[in-house]
C-alpha cells in the first residue's frame, strides 16, 4: 500500500506541477495573455470568459481539448485519491464526526472539478465565443469557484490531521 501511496502522490505533484509550471503559461500565452478558465480562482464573468476565447487561438483550445482536459481528468482523480488516503490515514482512530466527515471531500472535488467545472468548460471551448450564454458563463464559473474553495478545504483538512495526530501523540508516518 506504500508504494501505491507514493506513487500516487508523484503523480499529482508530477501532474499539478506540468499544469501550473508548463500547460498553463502555454494556454495563458495562446489566449493573448489571459488566464486559462481553470486556474481562475475567483471565476470569470461573461465578459471575461467572451474575452478569453475571443483571444482563444485554434491551437490553444485545441491544446485545452486534447492535452489539458485529460491531463486535468488525470490530476484531479489523482489528488482526490491523494487526498482520500492522506485523510483516511490522519484521522484514523479518532476525531469522531470530523474525521469521517473528511473523508468525503476528495469526491466533492471530483464533483465540481470533473463533472461540473472541465464538462462545461470544454463545452465554451467548443461552442466558442459566440456560443456564450450568460447563464452557462455563470454557472461554469461557479464550479471553478467552487473547485477551489474544495482544494483549500482539502489543504486545510490535510494540515489538520497532521497537527491531530500531532497533538494526539500519534507521529505521521
């Protein structure tokens, strides 16, 4: 179980590293300097979003479709798998509701990145900028807001339950 751990948690640092360090500034650099719509932490408005793709070459949103998404797919399965058995392993024995309660956020971020974020996301992609509706805008928007508020919680979570078993005398190991 140790050596699928770790190569799990080489895997999301690997990928998360190629997507922020790499992916990202290509797809930044192929829409004319704007950020890609997953790595916009507080969403994008209408406007925004119209201006993005407008900026959007063929070669980028080719990029996102082919290359992005299913690295992205990869990565967040990935680190909600990371996250799950990093979770499971820190409150282990303890921390009554909490702990089990955890246990559930890795799936809310496959949820809002996955099935909701990248699926509507590529279908802005597709459809292009005069495609957009505002509503459509919006609601992907939300999912990428949301996606992050579930990272961080996952951040926080992770912290937490190294400082728990910290605290409980239980040393990670």
């Amino acid at each position: 179980m140790r050596i699928f751990y770790w190569a799990i948690t080489a895997i999301t640092v690997g990928l998360a590293a190629y997507l922020i360090l790499v992916a990202g500034p290509y797809l930044t650099g192929q829409a004319g300097g704007l950020a890609p719509f997953d790595l916009r932490r507080s969403g994008y408005s209408p406007f925004e979003a119209k201006q993005f793709l407008d900026a959007l070459s063929p070669d980028g949103a080719a990029f996102y479709l082919k290359v992005w998404w299913p690295l992205d797919t990869v990565f967040l399965l990935a680190l909600a798998l990371f996250s799950g058995l990093s979770i499971r392993y820190l409150y282990q024995g303890g921390a009554g509701m909490w702990g089990s309660a955890a246990k559930l956020v890795p799936a809310a971020y496959i949820l809002f990145d996955f099935i909701m974020e990248n699926r509507k996301v590529a279908e802005m992609i597709r459809g292009g900028a005069e495609a957009l509706t505002e509503a459509e805008v919006l609601s992907a928007a939300l999912m990428t807001e949301m996606k992050f508020v579930v990272f961080y919680l996952i951040v926080a979570l992770l912290l937490g339950g190294v400082f728990y078993r910290y605290r409980a005398g239980k040393a990670v190991k």
